[in-house]
C-alpha cells in the first residue's frame, strides 16, 4: 500500500534517535511473537539478527526455463545462468536443444541510499558479479531465499502445474531477500543489508516471436524501517557464446553492441576481428541479448517505460575478479546512476583483446518507504540474426506495455506417441476445441491441427493439416480421415484422433509433435501453438507385439558398428551407442568378450525403459526440450561403455539375452570398430 507523500528530506533527515527507538520497538514484537521468524520478509520492519533463522527455513533452488527457445537456468536468489558449472545443463542455451550457450552468468543489482541503526549509507545488493566458471551458485550472490522451492505455474489447463494466477505457459516465481550479512564470493566488501525483499517471476510462451524471450519480473519491496531513497535497479550480464561443452577461449571472442532506440545488449561470438569478416558467425548463428522494458513505480496501474526524471545507464567493462573500480558499493552505485555509455570500439570491449561484462540500470525510483514496493523488468531475448532479435525484443516489449496480455493460440493436444517397426502413431486429444482466448473478438476461435515430424529437433517439417470444416477458414478438410470410431483412453486422456506415420528408420530420433492453431482476426494473423508443448522424441523399432508375430529374434545394428553410427556422428564417445532389437519384454542381456569377460549386464523392461543410460539417445539434464523418448518396449541402446566405466575396444563381440517370462537364451555377436581419435 502507498503511504501518503512525504518531504523529499524525510529519507536523508530521518533522525538517528527516532530509528533507534523504531529498532527498539522491532524487537520487543520480536520477543513476544515467536511467528516473526517465519514471516519476517513480508513485514514493515527487519532486524539483521533475524537472518539465520530465515535463511535456516529456506533453501538455494535452481530451475531451467524449458517451455520455448531458451533455456536459461533461474534461481531463486538473484542469480541467473550457472557459471558454465555444469557441462550437461544449460546455463543459457538458445534454441534450446543446441547446445549453443550464450551467458557464463546474470543477476539483479538493486542500489540505494539508505538508513540503518550505524547512520545512512549507500548500498548496493548484488546477485551476481564477475566471478569464476564453475564457483558455487549461491556463494556469488548476496541475496539469501525465502522459501525452498521456486515455484511454478502455467496458464495451460492440460498442464500439471495450470494455475488461474499464472501469467504465461510457464511462470517460475522465487522469493529472495538481502537481510543476511554476508561476505559473497568475489565480492571484496562485506555485504550490508539494505532491507530488501524481491519476487522474481519469470514468464514464457511457446509460439510465434514470444517463443524467442524470457521475461525477468521482479518486484522489488523495502521490508526495512525507513524509507529507501534514490533506487537504481539493473540487470548485470556475461554474455559470453560458444558450443558447449565449456570451453575459455569463448571469453576472448565476444562482440557486443548496444542498440540504444531498443534498450537492447546483444552479443554474438566473435573468433577475432575486423568484425565482421574475421568472426566466423556461422560457429554460432544466433545473437542473445537483454532488453530493459521498463519499470512501475508505486502508484502505477501499468507497466511503464522510463518515467520522466527517470535515466537509463550502460556500464560495460573488461572482466576483472575483484577489480577495485567496482570492490565497493558506492563504486558500484555510481555505475547504476551515472546516465553514461561506454565507447565500445576501445580494446577492452573488442573480441581478441577484450573480455566485457556489462550491465543495464534504470532509477531512480525516488523513494521507497517501508513496506511500499517498485517493479523492474527485463527480457533474455535470442534471433538467428540482427533484425531477428531486433524484432524478437519489439514483441518483449508490447507484451510488458500490455502488462503480459497477450492475444494466445489455442493449446496443443495431449499427444501421444506410440513407437513401432518402421513408423510412428500420433495419438492427441480434442481439448484446444474448448479452449477460449479472452483477447480475441470470438473467444472460441479453434480452426484445426497441423502434425509435425523430423529428425531435425528445431524444425520438424509440417507433414499434415486438418481444418474444421463448414467455415470460410483455410481449406475446411474437416477431421474424418483422422476421428478414432473409438476414442483410446489411456491414463485418464482420451484421444479422439489418430494419424500414422510410416517409412521411418528403424533406430533412428524422430521429433513429433501436434499443434493447435485459430482462425486470426483481421488485426492479428492466425495465431498456432508451440511444438514446444508436446514434442515428443521417438525412436521407430519393432514392438514386443510385432516382434512375437514375425517370429523375429533379437539382432544388434549397426553391426559392424565402424567408428560413429549414422546418427551419432562427431559426438564424444559417451554419445555413442548401438541398438539391441527385437527383444522379449522383459529380459537380461550380457556382453562378452571372445575370452568370456562379462563387459556389460543389465536387466532390461521394455515398458518402463526410455535410453536414459545411453546419453546419446536422451540426456536429461541438457535435452529439456522433451521428456524421455518413446521407444518400442523392445529395443535397447548401449552406450558402449563397459561396467568399468570405460569406452568398449574394437573387437568382436558375444551376447546372451534370457527372456525372464520363459527362460529362453538367444545368443549372437556383433562386431565393433572404434577410432583412436575418440574423446570423452
């Protein structure tokens, strides 16, 4: 709730001694009230001695973004990326499935002048600042949690995390504050608490330009017992891109710009100059970035661009651990509030000689009393080229000058999949029928399917489209050739339509999916949903089913498996893998050398298995733009790699499989010849 106006003198005026007496009152409520611990980040008032308690009930907390492009991981204290600590996870990939990584690390910077019982000082509360790949997360921020979880929402009525709260297809919310003092890594001053509290929402949909950003919302609230006076929120970045896996030359290769009519840093990797002839941009195509969209300001109905008497600032430099031009607070509150912007032709910030870091601010916000709170928002936006992010940043921006309401497609289908010899069976529900899109001027505007596939994990190609038949819409092909006489309810979904694929590689990721799409308006065009929703990652194989009817017994392919498989070409030798077909539902299969050395044994149940142990088939922590893939419950993958955990030598190979339903023993051989070049 805003409080009513005060002398522009109050903050910096405030009497000691009052203070005093405030702090004093504080803890007397403390001591009759045992529920203050808990709840302490919500109230008016704050004392430093509360912080352990508050930070014993809560919990450092990590997600990964996964619904569209960009998968940038999120925390729930003011840290962005993950310092390239993980090799297998994003820190911030784009397109997702890639392996295209564009930031080491991010994080809020909140600055103001403010009181506590010691007098009045300047503070800034960092969540991130130039730090080291892989050093811990939470010991790089200053900000502490509240709560243990980051939470999550959707506005999608299938999803299992559908909330009328929700914001976009995939909201992430984590609490945070600065009340602990604390000593962050790489940072040489000791943290001193401000009294803030910070809800970080983050917002994402899956379709058509939105699918490019991520929107960093964060909401800003003093908890202390005075008011906080000229505040500077801002955005700090590495941008930094390569192909992952990590490796430190990307460091030197950055090439940022700064488009100042979009209030848009963007950077691209960059292997040397004369930009752009000696960059090699194709290394790694797309461009990533950050956009400023704006503020609210207590009193403001609506998000707002920069408010009159409001500055925006840009502060660029050469990464530097603990440099002293930024080792302090009031340094660090000069380059929020200073107005300027850096020369970026001077060497520091050229790829070759430079290393930059480089952050965004806005402010101030005049004065933020207790209990009274500001907003801040800013979108990690990614395009395949310059007027892609360009125009990717203009749509981050209209969706925040709408206040996130934007004009939605339907939903996709509940989708399923089902994997079989040579083809694939595309099962989906009829619910984005009934789906209602609240800013169209026909909210039921439902027009039809379009069915995906490819081993292009990106851009599966359209292979069909069904529209609803009896309008002036499209081609009106109606949904007979694809409406079940009898709807298939498998775990509580029922599925009106089938379409089958055939002509597939046996052995081979096949990427699938369903969209929805509506009839548009003549303001705004027809509107489809994201593959993102329910792609899904199959692999054709023969079913137990099938594999019984044809009498078929189990085989190994590639047999000879010579270097790298068709499918997994160039990739590190825990990429690689074979495939056993044709086996019994459930069974054990062994590998031997000619000598008789067991190398590998696993006990094997076609209905539960997904690849997860060949991570070449499916990696869970890096490829989160799909759940586990479906197989054909008769087909395995071996990774290659022994039970000793090493990669198996060229050399023929003996296996046995026993069928555990009968005991029946099926042997073969196969044959593997490996290159010397291979690495882990």
């Amino acid at each position: 709730m805003t409080g009513p106006a005060r002398p522009r003198g109050a903050a910096r005026g405030l009497s000691l001694a009052l203070l005093a007496l405030a702090l004093a009152a504080a803890g007397a409520r403390a001591a009759a009230d045992g529920e203050h611990v808990a709840r302490a980040w919500r109230g008016p008032s704050f004392e430093p001695l509360w912080a352990e308690a508050v930070q014993g009930d809560s919990a450092f907390a990590l997600e990964v973004t996964r619904s569209n492009l960009v998968g940038v991981s999120v925390t729930n204290y003011g840290f962005v990326g993950n310092n390239y600590v993980s090799l297998d996870s994003p820190s911030c990939e784009y397109p997702l499935g890639t392996k295209y990584e564009h930031m080491v690390r991010g994080g809020l910077w909140v600055g103001a002048k403010a009181i506590d019982e010691n007098g009045a000082f300047i503070g800034v509360t960092t969540g991130a600042v130039d730090g080291q790949v892989g050093a811990k997360l939470d010991k790089s921020t200053e900000f502490t949690p509240v709560g243990r979880t980051i939470e999550i929402r959707s506005t999608l009525l299938k999803d299992p995390h559908f909330n009328r709260k929700a914001v976009s297809e995939q909201d992430f919310i984590g609490t945070y504050n600065d009340l602990t003092p604390k000593h962050a890594e790489f940072n040489n001053e000791p943290h001193h608490p401000m009294g803030i509290a910070v809800r970080q929402e983050n917002y994402t949909w899956s379709f058509s330009d939105l699918q490019h950003f991520v929107i960093f919302h964060y909401v800003i609230k003093n908890i202390g017992i005075a008011p906080l006076d000229s505040v500077y929120a801002g955005f700090y970045a590495e941008l930094s891109t390569g192909r992952a896996p990590y490796h430190s030359p990307w460091f030197s290769r950055k090439w940022i710009v700064w488009d100042d009519s979009l209030l848009l840093f963007r950077e691209h990797y960059c292997q040397q100059g004369p930009i752009p002839s000696g960059c090699n941009l194709n290394y790694v195509p797309p461009w990533m970035g950050f956009r400023v969209l704006g503020v609210r300001d207590r009193g403001d109905t609506a998000n707002q661009r920069l408010k009159p008497g409001m500055i925006r600032t840009v502060g660029a430099w050469t990464y530097s651990l603990g440099d002293p031009a930024r080792d302090q607070d009031t340094e660090r509150y000069a380059i929020m509030n200073n107005g300027g912007l850096p020369d970026f032709s001077i060497p520091d910030l050229q790829p070759g000689t430079g290393d930059p870091a480089e952050i965004v601010s806005v402010g101030p916000f005049v004065e933020v009393d207790p209990g009274d709170s500001v907003s801040f928002d800013v979108a990690l936006v990614g395009g395949d080229d310059v007027p892609a992010i360009q125009q990717h940043s203009r749509v981050a921006q209209r969706a925040f000058d709408n206040n996130y309401i934007v004009p939605i497609p339907p939903p996709s289908p509940q989708l399923k999949v089902v994997a079989r010899d040579g083809g694939l069976d595309l099962y989906w529900d009829d619910s984005p029928e009934s789906a209602v899109d609240p800013t169209s001027p026909n909210p039921q505007d439902f027009e039809g399917y379009r069915v995906y596939l490819g081993e292009d994990r990106l851009h599966p190609s359209r292979t069909a489209e069904f529209d609803a038949a009896g309008d002036t819409t499209r081609f009106n092909t109606g949904f007979g050739a694809i409406t079940l006489a009898t709807p298939v309810t498998t775990n509580g979904v029922t599925y009106s339509y089938k379409y089958s694929i055939d002509g597939l590689r046996n052995g081979f990721s096949y990427f699938a999916a369903v969209t929805s799409f509506d009839t548009g308006t003549p303001e705004i065009e027809s509107l489809e949903s994201g593959i993102t929703q329910n792609k899904t990652l199959a692999v054709p194989a023969p079913t137990p089913g099938e594999v019984k009817t044809a009498g078929r017994g189990v085989t190994v392919f590639p047999n000879p498996y010579r270097v790298e498989a068709r499918w997994d070409q160039g990739r590190l030798v825990r990429d690689h893998y074979l495939w056993f077909a044709n086996l019994p539902a459930r069974c054990t299969l062994r590998i031997f050398t000619l000598s008789g050395d067991l190398v590998f044994e696993t006990n094997f149940d076609g209905a539960n298995y997904h690849g997860e142990n060949a991570r070449g088939v499916y990696n869970p922590r890096r490829d989160l733009d799909v759940d586990p893939p479906t197989l054909s419950g008769a087909s395995f993958a071996w990774d290659l790699i022994t039970r000793q955990g090493q990669a198996a030598a060229t050399g023929l190979y003996l296996y046995t499989v026993e069928d555990k339903s009968n005991g029946k023993r099926e042997t073969g051989k196969f044959l593997i010849v490996k290159s010397d070049r291979e690495e882990f």
